[in-house]
C-alpha cells in the first residue's frame, strides 16, 4: 500500500504530524518508509496511490479516457478485455469469510469486466454487482489499455508508459479528441486554463486552439505527409504492355529536403532522386518516394562524377534503404 500524505509542522517544536485517516490508518501499525515524492506523483492529491508500475493509473481524470467504447475498440475490443480479465485467475470480490469457487469465469459491468470465482459469479448476477466490483472494472480496463497500447506500439507489456506516450497512441488510433484537456495541456507544456469570473467585455474575448486540437492537428501533418495504399488488381497490371505511371508526392519530398544530408549531416538543400541502377533514365525520373536529402555541395557532387561519389559515401541504393527506414520508424511513411 502507498499512500502520499500531506504533513503539517508545528511551529518552533521540530514536531512533524500526518494525518492518514481511517483507511489508511493500518499502513502505520510496523514501520513506516518515509521519502519526496518522485515528480510524477508531485500533482496528485494526498491519499492513496496505486501499487503498480504505471503512474498513469493514479490519474484520477484519465478514467473516463480508459472507459470510453472508442478508446477499448482501439486497444482490442471488450473480447480481447476479457480474455485478458480471464488470465487474472482470481476472484476480484472480496467478502469476509466467503467460499471462492476454484474454477473463474469474468463478468461485465458497466465499465470493464471482472474476474470473479463461479460461486460469486452466481452472486452477482443474482444480488447485483457491488459498488467495490464497478471500481475494480475500472481499474482492469484502465491496466489493460495501458498494456494493449504498449504493445501496439513496440514497446513490450511491462514498459513504464509516460503520459506523451499516451497521447501519441491515441493520436494514432483517432482517439486524441478524447484525451482530457488538463492532460493535454502538460504534454504540449501549455499553461494551464484560467477561468474568469465575471463580467467580461466581448471584445477583449480572444478565442484559442484547445490543447487536443492542436495534438490531432499535428497528428493529421504527420499521418497526412506519406500513406502507401495498395492496389493488386491495377489496370495497368493486366497488359501486356502498360503505360508507365510516375509516383509523385510534392508534400513528402519537401519533408525529405527539410531532413539531414545524408552524406554529411548538415541541412540538406534538394531532395536527390536516384539515378543509375535502372532509374533517371533518357527521358525518366524516379519516383518521389527514390529520393534522399542532400546538401547542395554533395547533390553536386553526385552529379559530377556518380561512380566516385558511390565509391566515397556508399551505393545510392543503401543510402536509399537506410532513410527508407528512417521515414517508417518515425512515422512518416505509413
């Protein structure tokens, strides 16, 4: 159990007193370990905080994020929730003195499902599902999207999720809009709303981009830079002789002449489409999605003399490939 207390100093006698409470009285029955807060418990209210490795979970406003049917859908749906309920393997219904049936089975409630032996199963759905068990819903849904969001992305069942992670994820999902507002604000560090109180003139009313807006806004440019679609049934497929079609995209080679030279690192200045290897023939050019950043001195470079430049940087092609993979990992071909 952990819990953050507030203390209150007496004045002048060195005497420090914590208030627990009720609840969280038992907690003081052996010794107690004393320490600051890490930072990221530093904004919560004094009380009692989870046990587990996601800070996320002690984010009393997040709930309604992790409840929300579109933001389930997006991390697998209630099946899945279930499935992932139905491996707790342990009855989630505390009453004193009660017989737990060993086989489990997993129940709905109105926010997330439960794992419950089948004696209290029986019980529930009989006399009614306790208020305690609503709350454990919440808890399990809101640990499993945690967990489901991890894995879409990369980063293992057991990763500390941070709060931008968060919203990345849901930026990806279609699901930011429901991010709340004070959370949003802290990932993009914007100050926090202030609500004014009373009479206020129209005209000094200036009206300004939402935290969320401005998250989905930046998450629709990246998503809106590049987007592969396939088509194994193309016209041009079935002919004997097809027309040659020329893939451009004017937004993604801006953003390739916008990355680092690829030879030297600097601020590239063009985006160099690849020739020789079968590309940039008489009359030809590569496809926009061929290209690399070069700066100006090494696109010259290239041109003057492509066999001594391929023998001092590398092959076109494994510069190609490598920034290829660039742009797929972070996001920007997808």
């Amino acid at each position: 159990m952990r819990a953050l207390l507030t203390p209150e100093i007496a004045m002048n006698t060195g005497v420090v007193l914590l208030k627990p409470g009720r609840d969280l009285l038992p907690m003081f029955r052996g010794r107690v370990l004393i320490c600051t807060p890490p930072g990221e418990l530093s904004h919560l209210p004094s009380g009692l905080i989870n046990d587990s490795s996601q800070p996320l979970l002690d984010e009393p406003q997040l709930k309604k994020f992790f409840t929300d049917m579109k933001v389930i859908g997006a991390a697998g749906g209630m099946e899945s929730h279930d499935a992932w309920v139905q491996r707790i393997g342990v009855c989630q219904l505390e009453i004193k003195d009660s017989y737990h049936h060993p086989h489990y089975t997993t129940m709905r409630t109105e926010s997330g499902s439960v794992c419950l032996c089948y004696a209290h199963d029986n019980y529930c759905r009989g006399n009614g599902t306790p208020r305690t068990l609503e709350r454990v819903g919440v808890d399990n849904v809101s640990r499993w999207v945690i967990e489901s969001a991890c894995l879409q992305m990369g980063l293992g069942a057991d990763h500390r999720m941070t709060l931008p992670e968060l919203c990345w994820w849901a930026c990806l999902k279609g699901v930011i809009d429901l991010i709340p507002e004070t959370h949003a604000r802290r990932v993009l560090r914007m100050p926090a709303q202030v609500t004014e109180t009373g009479a206020m003139p129209e005209a000094l009313i200036t009206p300004a981009s939402s935290a969320q807006e401005i998250i989905q806004d930046t998450a629709e440019v990246v998503k809106q830079v590049l987007r592969i679609s396939v088509d194994p049934e193309s016209p041009q497929s079935f002919m004997a002789r097809p027309k040659r079609l020329r893939w451009s995209n004017e937004i993604y080679t801006r953003w390739v002449k916008a990355q680092p030279c690829a030879c030297c690192r600097k601020q590239a200045d063009d985006p160099h489409h690849i020739i020789g290897h079968g590309q940039g023939g008489m009359g030809t050019k590569a496809h926009d999605l061929f290209v690399i950043p070069l700066c100006r001195a090494h696109h010259d470079e290239l041109h003057r003399d492509m066999k001594a430049f391929e023998e001092k940087y590398g092959s076109q092609l494994e510069l190609l490939v490598r920034f290829l993979d660039h742009s797929i990992a972070v996001g920007v071909v997808g």
